[in-house]
C-alpha cells in the first residue's frame, strides 16, 4: 500500500476499526515505513492532547449576564393573554369578519364593478333623498299658503255681526 | 436550570472552537439567547442536549463565516489552560506542554466543519453517533472528517517538531 493510503487508515487504526486484513497491511507498512510510523505516534499525541484538555469554569461576570437573560426576556414579552378573554370574542369574531369583507373587496379582480355598483347605489340613494327634500319644500310651501288662506278667511268673518263699513 | 446545567459545556465549546476567551463569553450569552427564544420549537422527543449542541454548533459556525475570526491568532494556550490544569489534572502532567500549545494553535488550521468535529470527538470525547446527530451528517461523513482532522494536526505537530 501508498503511503497516502495508509495515511487515511491511521485513524481508524488508532481505534480499532480496521478489518483484519487491512490492520495487518497498516502494520507490515508502519514496519517499513518511518515517515508513516511517526505521523501514527503525532497523532497518538494529538489525541492525548486533546482529549487533556481542561473544561475551563465560567467568570461570575458571564454567569450573570446568562442569569438575567430570562427576566429581561419577559419584560419585553408583550402579555397577550387578555385577548382569549370570553367577553371579547363577539368583538374578535365581528372584527375578523369585518377585515374578510375588506379583504374580500381589497382583493377581488372586479373591484372596479363593486365601486361602480356602490356608486350606483350611493347615487340612487342621493337622488331619493332630493326628492323627498323636494316634496317635503312643496308640502311647507303648501302649509305656508294655507295659513294665508285661513288667516285671510277669519279677517273676513265678522263674530259681532257689525258691518263692515 | 438551563445555565447551570449547560453553560459550562457550551461556553467551553465555544472557547475551544473560537480559541478567544471574550469571544466565547459573548458567543455564549447569544447562543443562550438563541435558546431561550427557540424553546418553544423543541421537539420533547427529541435528546435536549443533542439539540442544544445543534444550535451552538449552527450559531458559532454561522458567526465564523461572517466574521472570519480565525484571522486573529488564538489566545495563548497558557493564558487559561495552564492554570486550569495545573490546578484540576496534575496527573496529567507527563503530557507535554509544548505539543499542547502547537495542537491548541493548529486547531486554527483546520475547517470550520472539520474543527467543530474534532472538538466533539476527541475533546468532548463525543461518540460518532451523537456527533452525527448533532451535525446533522452521514455516519460516514463524520469519521472522514475525524481522519482529515487528526491527520492534519499529526502533520502540523510533526513539522513544528522536525524543524
């Protein structure tokens, strides 16, 4: 076996990985090869060293940036609990269908018919309202004439009898 | 509490991946950030602390992209290692300092990926089951990467020692 070969079951070697077969080529190369045998003894090293590596304590100052993380986290939590209060659902179920009509209207292809037809509607109204103002002036101006006429008529009544020259 | 339980584990994930001590503080306090807003998305099936490791892992990968701190030299092995050591595992004193210190340096070499598993494995001393699980890899991929990781420190230790 290349010694680049043997350089990626030096690993495996280290734990116990290799077939039989494969373990004895590791080790009939490792016997003639210096180079690889000291590459398997820098990486024995290496695993030592790494696996000696102490777990280092926290700083009281990290400990307590990490222990105030929670509170500061609901202190700008916005509590919205209030709003599943069963007072309020008749109000949250005629809002929601409110903003469905508005929706419903703000996403319709045929906005441009609903707006016509709401301005038909609009003016239709309008033009009943005029009229009813019309026929409510004429009925004024109608009490108006009236009043003239009685008044008129009860100048010309004589209650005494008298003439009157 | 979730700080107590696993600050000590990711800060030092984080320290051994960035190899700078401010740095990992302040990746510490962002990834428990992260934690504490994405609790509500963890899966009760699932391993919690497979799934915390996940999100350290993805947070301090994705920062090494952005800001490319590997540029900046690791912090000195001594300058908290050594005290560490000396205090918790004088048994282990037979290890050699100097081979610590250029390991401890060539860390900065290795890939991001390549990196973050070699600290789960042979650090942590991590299985390469939980490994795959928490990288989300192959089985496969996980122990490739495992070689290359050791290979190329071996290679680095065996120049700095040759010269």
């Amino acid at each position: 076996m290349k010694c680049e070969r043997i350089e990626e079951l030096l690993s495996p070697y280290l734990e116990d990985e290799l077939d039989p077969e494969e373990r004895r080529a590791v080790e009939s190369h490792l016997r003639t090869c210096q180079s690889c045998a000291a590459l398997l003894s820098f990486m024995k090293k290496t695993k030592e060293s790494l696996a000696s590596f102490p777990e280092l304590e926290l700083s009281d100052g990290l400990l307590d940036r990490l222990y105030i993380i929670p509170e500061k986290k609901r202190r700008f939590q916005i509590n919205l609990d209030f709003l599943l209060q069963p007072a309020l659902q008749p109000i949250l179920a005629a809002a929601t269908i409110l903003m469905m009509m508005i929706s419903f209207y703000l996403f319709n292809p045929n906005r441009q018919n609903i707006n016509n037809s709401v301005n038909r509607q609009v003016h239709l109204g309008y033009s009943k309202i005029e009229k009813l103002y019309a026929k409510a002036e004429s009925f004024t101006d109608n009490l108006g004439a009236y009043k003239d006429n009685v008044l008129v008529s009860l100048k010309k009544i004589n209650p005494f009898g008298e003439n009157e020259d | 509490m979730l700080v107590n339980a696993y600050s000590k584990r990711i800060f030092n994930m984080a320290y051994q991946f960035t190899g700078a001590y401010e740095e990992a503080e302040d990746m510490t306090q962002e990834i428990f950030m992260k934690l504490y807003n994405s609790l509500e998305k963890y899966d009760f099936g699932k391993n919690f602390s497979a799934w915390l490791l996940t999100l350290a892992k993805n947070h301090l990968i994705d920062q090494y992209r952005k800001t490319k701190w590997e540029k900046k030299s690791r912090d000195d092995f001594n300058e908290h290692y050594l005290s560490a050591e000396a205090s918790d595992r004088p048994e282990e004193g037979a290890i050699r300092e100097e081979s610590k210190k250029m390991i401890w340096e060539g860390l900065r070499k290795l890939s991001s990926e390549v990196r973050m598993t070699m600290i789960l494995r042979d650090i942590q001393g991590k299985s390469y089951q939980e490994i795959a699980e928490i990288m989300s890899l192959p089985l496969g991929t996980v122990k490739s990467r495992v070689n290359r990781g050791r290979l190329q420190l071996a290679k680095i230790l065996k120049e700095e020692k040759e010269k």
